[in-house]
C-alpha cells in the first residue's frame, strides 16, 4: 500500500472534518487550537505535502519562502484570500485553494439578523433583560425603525449579496445594488443597478456590505460616503472589517446621523475599537458568518476536497517539490475535469495585486472553476462577495 499523503492542519476544525483528515491523510493534526504563529506555520508545514490553513493564518511572503520546498498546496478554510500574499504563492509554484460556494446562505442569514436586530434594538432589549433594567412597558419604550418595505443597498452583489437580495425580498423591501458590473435580472431579484456608489447612497434607509477587502475598497465606506446617507440609515458589515472607516461610523453613530449598525466583522478583529462596545446602537457578532455546524463541516470538505483533487493527480504523492513546472502542475492536477469542485479558486500564477473573487482570480493565467482548467484570463468582474 502506497504511504498516505502528509497533511499540517493549522486549527481544530470540525470533529467531522478532522476525521477525514486523520482518515485519508497522515495527518498532523493542532488539537489543542494554539494559534501557531509564523514559527509555528513553519514548524508544522515540515515534511507535510500540504497545509490546511484558515483565515487567522497569514501567509506573507516571508513565511512563503520559509515553507518546506515539499508543500505543494496551501487550502484555506475560508473565501477570502486576503491573509495569503497570491504573488509570492506564484514565485514558489505553490497552489493555493479556497472554500466558495459553501457559506453563502449562512452568511446572508447573519446580514438579515444583523439588518433586523440593529433595527429594532434588538443588542438593547436583550441587554435590558440581563441586567434586569425592564421595569414596566411603555407605549415609547425600545422604539426602532421598521425594516419591511424599506430601501436596502446592497454593495458588492456577489452570491452573498444576492442570497441577501433574494431574501430581502420577501420583506417587500425596494432593492438597489453597486456592483463592478451589472447583473443579468435572474441574479439581481429585482434590484435595481447603480453603477456609481455615491449616487445609490441617498436612496438606502439600510445599506448592507458584501464587498471583498481590494486596495480599492479599504475603508469604501468613509465619513463622505456615510453622509450620502439619509438620516437614521442603518449600516450592515458582513464582509471585512477593513471596508468600514471606523473612526467615521463611530462618529456618524454618536451623532444620530446612522440609527444603529450591525456588525459581524470588524478592522482588526478581535481586538475591537472599544468605542463600538460602549455605544448602545450597535448591534455587534463576533465573526459568525459562517458559524453553523452545517457551513463549517462544508468548508472543511471544501478545503479537503481541493488538496485531495491535487495529490490524486501527481505520480508520487510525496515527493513533488512545490517549485515544479506549470506543465508539471497541469499534470499533477488533470484530475480536476473528473473532480466536482464547484468554482473553487486554484492558482499557482495570481499576479501581485490581483482580486481575490469567490468564483475565480481576476487576470489568472491559470485558474480552476467547476474543474475544469484553462489558459485565458479570468473573465470575473464582479464585486464579489466575502468570506469567512
């Protein structure tokens, strides 16, 4: 019996993934949950054919070329690839997968709650309760701001903000979406298209962020773009925390200019600006997009599948040295057209700078989606939606 693969996963994810993991893979395995840092990324990875990461993980480029020249392929436990430095990745030949498809219902159904709970109150009411401050009803107590048959804007209508679109919907509200382009109508579920972000502002009572973290989109959502908004808007960030200016929402929070905001994720989580906790209009998660049993053993599969797809299709499992070829790479990966991966991103050649989208990498030369392998560019405009 040929020797199993060798696979470095970095965090304790689901029973049910570790499982598989152990089952199919020699597998190094962080039990305990440590963080291992950058020492510990490099201690691990040794003579591992492949790293398991997630989110919390930071592949720089100084820690790309500390890797073992044995990896091959670093699969993330998440959509975003913004903790991964793609350039460095292409100078190594190291392939690098993501985990798309698997969260979009899950974290719509946070930007609903978010959306809904920062509207009626809903961080105030509960506090109420548990410092037991509810002393009698009144016809003026906890009033919020109806959410149903409202004007929502959605920014960045990838699966995300579609799956927000389509659910939105069903509250009768008036739908308007920034996009980098476009939808055809079946995607957009009625929404309406803006091309210019400043001009759509005006017309959100809530406005619900799904865009990715780019160059272009830190801090998107500044103190200029803020005041576009009517008055007692309310503000939803799913996607990352570095969209948001937060010394800006701050301010428009404490003003009265927003009523409330809704936060899941946040500028360098989770150590916080202590001044969202202290503002009682803030109705605030700690990163639980994802958070279901269901999504998270996904993501894992996810994250297997693509390792499992790259070592299938290499004649020596153990041996193949990261820096190989792009023909070596193409062969050691052929198993792909016979792999359901639904538009999961693989790359060994993401140009520096290059988006990270959900379906595929903008101007990759070579990219995996629903496994099948190509030479042409990417051909994906769209501002796409996060991930966990």
């Amino acid at each position: 019996m040929a020797a199993k693969a060798t696979l470095y996963v970095t965090r304790k994810l689901p029973d049910a993934v570790l499982a598989r993991a152990a089952r199919d893979y020699d597998a190094r395995l962080n039990v305990e949950d440590v963080p291992p840092g950058p020492d510990g990324l490099v201690a691990g990875a040794a003579g591992m054919d492949a790293i398991l990461c997630t989110s919390a993980d930071r592949f720089d480029a100084e820690l790309i070329g500390r890797l073992p020249a044995r990896v091959r392929i670093v699969s993330t436990f998440s959509v975003g690839l913004e903790h991964i430095d793609l350039a460095a990745a292409r100078e190594r030949g190291l392939i690098i997968a993501n985990t798309p498809d698997v969260l979009t219902g899950a974290t719509a159904d946070i930007a609903i709650l978010l959306l809904l709970g920062a509207a009626r109150r809903a961080g105030e009411g509960e506090r109420m309760i548990r410092d037991d401050a509810w002393k009698d009803w009144t016809p003026t107590q906890m009033l919020g701001t109806e959410f149903s048959g409202k004007r929502l804007g959605i920014v960045g209508m990838g699966r995300i903000g579609q799956a927000v679109a389509k659910r939105a919907a069903g509250f009768d509200m008036e739908i308007h979406y920034h996009n980098r382009r476009e939808l055809p109508a079946a995607q957009a579920h009625g929404a309406t298209y803006h091309a210019d972000l400043d001009a759509m502002l005006p017309l959100c009572d809530f406005l619900s962020l799904h865009c990715p973290l780019t160059p272009e989109t830190l801090h998107l959502l500044n103190a200029d773009r803020l005041a576009r908004l009517p008055d007692g808007a309310v503000v939803v960030n799913t996607a990352r925390g570095s969209v948001v200016d937060d010394e800006a929402l701050i301010a428009a929070l404490r003003s009265g200019k927003l009523a409330a905001a809704g936060l899941d994720v946040f500028d360098g989580e989770p150590a916080i600006n202590p001044a969202y906790r202290a503002l009682p209009n803030t109705f605030l998660l700690p990163h639980l997009g994802s958070a279901t049993v269901e999504t998270r053993n996904a993501m894992g599969f996810r994250a297997l599948d693509n390792i499992d797809a790259v070592m299938a299709g290499s004649p020596s499992n153990t041996s193949r040295p990261a820096a190989a070829s792009l023909p070596e790479r193409r062969a050691a990966i052929s198993a792909l057209s016979s792999t359901t991966l639904p538009r999961a991103v693989l790359t060994t050649t993401a140009p520096s700078g290059s988006r990270a989208r959900r379906s595929a990498f903008s101007r990759c030369s070579v990219s995996g989606v629903n496994g099948q392998w190509s030479d042409r560019k990417s051909q994906s405009g769209s501002m796409a939606s996060r991930s966990a």
